[in-house]
C-alpha cells in the first residue's frame, strides 16, 4: 500500500513553506478538506510537510507543503504521523545519589538504568552497585564508552555506542521498545549550547516531545526530579545535533535484546 497522506481537517496545499495561504495567489495553493492520496514522500521543511503525490497532481504539480497539523501520514494502513504515545516502563536511576562521583557519573546511570530494563533486577536494580563492581573496581571510566560498552557486556546487556545518530534512528529505537542513552549539551541556550555533555535516557515519546529520565534532574537543573521529564525536539535537535546541519551527529547508545 506504501505512504498515504490523510486529510484530517480543511487546509491548503501551498507552493510555498514561507507564507501564509492569504498571501498566496490562486496558482500557487489548493483548498482541501478531505480525502487520502497516495504519495511518494514527505519531509520536514520549517513547520510544514512537503509532500510529493503519487498519482495526483494538483495545477500541474506534484510535490506540495501543507501543516502537518492538519493531516496524518499512514504507511500500509497504519498511522506514523502523528506517532502513538510511547512511554517504556524503565525505573529511573538518578546520579545525585550515587557514592562515588555523584557529579560526573551520568553516564552509568542513563547506561544502567537502559540496561536493567533489558535485564530486570540485575546489580540489585542499583546503578551504584553496577558502577563500583563494574566500573570503578575494574579500572574503568564512566565517561568512556567502550568501558561502558564492556561493563553493560559484563551483566548480560547488548549494547553499541554511536557518534552519527539522528532523531529518525532514536523515533525506530522507541517504536521497537527499547530506550536510548543520548549525549546533549546541557548548558548554554539553545541558540548556542555549551558544556562537556551530559547522557539522559529517552524512553518515549509523545507527538514532538519525548520523555526522558535525566539522571540530574529536570532541565533547566533547579532541584526538580528527573524521572520522566518532558523534552521537546527542538531542544533535543538544538543540544543533542549540534555540529551538523544534516542532524546525524547524535551520540547515543544502542541496546539490543
């Protein structure tokens, strides 16, 4: 069946992403307000989808933006766009209360916290037992990788770490149901985020915002529980895909069952 578009509620086709309907000349937008169409694709572009029909063309053209609000995307008869509401049962595990470098270990506790979902009750459940058995006893680095790649392997969990992720790989992670460590800027604006990086755990979604569990805390960092916090793709695009404007830059870790 491949990509449909649905109309869900009267709007325009336009020619153009950057101007409103009204500003528009009659060539140049099409009133809709109903009907499915087969298409070949559709992209983000600013606010708008751009769309390219399959078998329909509307004055002479094929490939059209329209406000994402206003339609849905089925791929073989089922809904994509807007996606289902994911939220995975994965137990938080915060930072702040771990023994040893409570302030620089991030990375275990998001890594851990994925980790134990995979494997229910291991270490306890306590992402302070995992590190000091299998992160500091051993030698080894919270904030490096292929030490964390080892240790998750030491208690039975798959996982890969990358450097060219994009939000389309962690939506796939998501609708498979497993949860996904990220590396964000966590200081500065969103229009120039700044730090070392800090590693969260996504473990779902909900139109454009995802549910995180941040083992510092709640985003902005003022004393607020990270368990579950909301963060909005623009800001994740903004402090998780920083250096490339394609947006496949993402570090993260992969698990795997």
């Amino acid at each position: 069946m491949g990509l449909t578009l649905k109309i869900v509620r009267s709007t325009y086709l336009k020619r153009s992403p950057f101007l409103q309907a009204s500003e528009l000349g009659d060539a140049e937008k099409v009133a809709i307000s109903q009907g499915e169409f087969k298409i070949h694709s559709y992209c983000e572009e600013g606010n708008h989808f751009r769309v390219a029909f399959f078998e329909t063309s509307f004055k002479g053209f094929n490939t059209w933006y329209v406000f994402p609000s206003h339609v849905q995307i089925l791929q073989d008869g089922k809904v994509i766009y807007p996606a289902p509401l994911i939220k995975l049962p994965v137990r938080y595990q915060s930072q702040l209360d771990n023994s040893y470098d409570p302030y620089g270990t991030c990375n275990t506790s998001a890594s851990f916290a994925g980790g134990e979902f995979i494997k229910p009750g291991v270490c306890n459940g306590s992402d302070d037992y995992f590190l000091w058995h299998f992160i500091v006893n051993k030698g080894r680095q919270s904030t490096n990788h292929a030490h964390m790649t080892a240790a998750l392997a030491e208690i039975g969990v798959k996982s890969s770490f990358h450097y060219n992720l994009t939000l389309a790989d962690l939506d796939d992670q998501l609708r498979q149901g497993m949860p996904m460590v990220i590396g964000i800027l966590h200081h500065g604006t969103e229009e120039w985020p700044e730090g070392n990086g800090h590693m969260i755990l996504v473990i779902g979604k909900d139109g454009d915002d995802y549910f995180c569990h941040d083992p510092y805390g709640k985003f902005p960092y003022q004393g607020k529980s990270g368990e579950c916090v909301r963060y909005s793709k623009r800001m994740l695009k903004a402090r998780w895909q920083v250096w490339d404007a394609e947006g496949d830059d993402g570090w993260g870790r992969i698990f795997y069952r």
